[in-house]
C-alpha cells in the first residue's frame, strides 16, 4: 500500500476508531496505547500492528514515526480521541486542570512533528463548552502557528462539528465532537446525515429524503432470546437507570 494511505492512531483504545479508517482503505502503521487490555486486544485482532504500549506523554514522535517506518509528510492521518473524562458532562469536568484533558496538546504535539497530510480528533461535546470554549480554543491555537520543516512552512486549515451516531443509521444517540484539519488547503465538508428522527420528518417520511433513526430493534431484533441476566448485569442496569434519573442521559 502507498504511504500516503498509513495511518498513526494515538489513543487506540481497542481499536474501535481504527476499524473505520481500515475500512475506507487506510492501513494503521502504528497504535499507540497505554492501556494492557486494550494493547492485548490490539495485538490479538492485528497480529501484524505495531503497538506501542506506554503513556503518549513519555512516547518521542521519532519513536511514532520509526515504529511506523515512516519519516514526516509521509503519514496520510494521524486519528485519535485523547480521554474524555475530563470534559463529559458525567464527569467532575476538569478539562484542561486535568492530566488527561491536557492529553489534547499530546495529539497536536505528535501532528505538528509528524506532518501528516491531515488529522481526525474525536472527544465528547462537552469539550465545547468547558469554560466558555478554552478547550477548543487551546487546541486551534495548536494550529495557528505555522511549523517549519526542512525551510518550508506547513500549515494546518481546520474546522470541526458535532455529529450524532444516530443520524447516520447507528441505533444509538451518541453526539462527539470532530475536529479535523489538512495542510493541503482543502475545504473538508462533514458528511450529510441520513438518517432523522420521526418528529422531524412528521408522519410522511416519502417527503423526506432522510431514513427514521434505526432502532435497537432493527440492530438486534432476529437474536435468539436471551439468557436470563447476572446478577452483575442486573446491578448494572439500576445504576444506569439512576444515572438516568439524576442526569437525563
């Protein structure tokens, strides 16, 4: 495959973001978790992946991009959702008081020095709104500035917009945030949703060109019947319906 289609994934986690980028062609050359479960995960679904197990903080970018057998400008995407802990609205929201909020400024550290052709960063929406935008704003600032590599300048054009899961066929409400940029001079355009929900087509969906939202039903209505739950399971379920209660969500 041609360089310009690897791939750096930073807070890989199991590997769930990586999935869809291989889908739509890419080739991860490199993951980079610090979590022994997930790398177990990692390894055991991609025997051939180069994992690099450790905290993102104490891994050089050289490192990154050896591992890689990559040298700068030659990676097409460096993708990642840095933790999001920090800044969920179920969390204490700490955001960027938080080592882990700070983690954001690790991924634009890696994008700045590796010089991919553009990046995808994922987190929760809450981001948005901490502090009246500090986040965000820290992590375009990350941008602002141009790098200087080998004499030339490069320059990262980025935008970014919430989309919810279920908009696109998922049968989950699930909202994140993406915040993408290239150093080509490309305008980006989100992808158009396709799926709405029945209070906002009303009764006559044939007037719409958007699909209802996809149901649990429609994802997993033909399983056989289900075993009767734990008792984990079951203690489980009260604290997210108490959650529930409490939160909304």
């Amino acid at each position: 495959m041609s360089k310009n289609r690897k791939v750096i994934s930073l807070f890989s986690g199991a590997g769930g973001m990586d999935i869809g980028f291989k889908d739509a062609g890419f080739e991860i050359s490199v993951a980079v978790e610090q979590d022994p479960s997930c790398c177990n995960t990692l390894r055991l679904n991609n025997p051939d992946l180069v994992v690099i197990e450790g905290d993102v903080n104490n891994v050089s970018t050289d490192h990154i991009l050896e591992s890689a057998k990559l040298k700068p400008l030659e990676a097409a995407l460096v993708i990642g959702g840095p933790p999001c802990q920090s800044f969920s609205l179920a969390g204490k929201r700490m955001g960027m008081d938080d080592d882990r909020g700070k983690l954001l400024l690790e991924f634009s550290r890696v994008v700045r020095e590796a010089l991919p052709v553009a990046f995808v960063m994922e987190n929760v929406k809450g981001m948005l709104n901490w502090e009246k935008g500090k986040a965000i704003e820290a992590v375009l600032n990350e941008f602002k500035e141009p790098v200087i590599f080998r004499g030339k300048e490069y320059r990262y054009d980025v935008t970014y917009k919430v989309l919810n899961s279920a908009a696109y066929g998922v049968p989950q409400k699930r909202e994140r945030l993406f915040i993408i940029g290239n150093r080509v001079g490309k305008a980006f355009n989100f992808p158009e949703a396709t799926h709405t929900s029945l209070a906002d087509t009303g009764t006559d969906l044939f007037a719409s060109s958007l699909q209802p939202f996809a149901t649990a039903w429609d994802a997993f209505g033909d399983l056989p019947p289900a075993d009767e739950p734990s008792e984990t399971a079951k203690r489980v379920s009260q604290s997210i319906k108490g959650r529930i209660e409490k939160h909304g969500y």
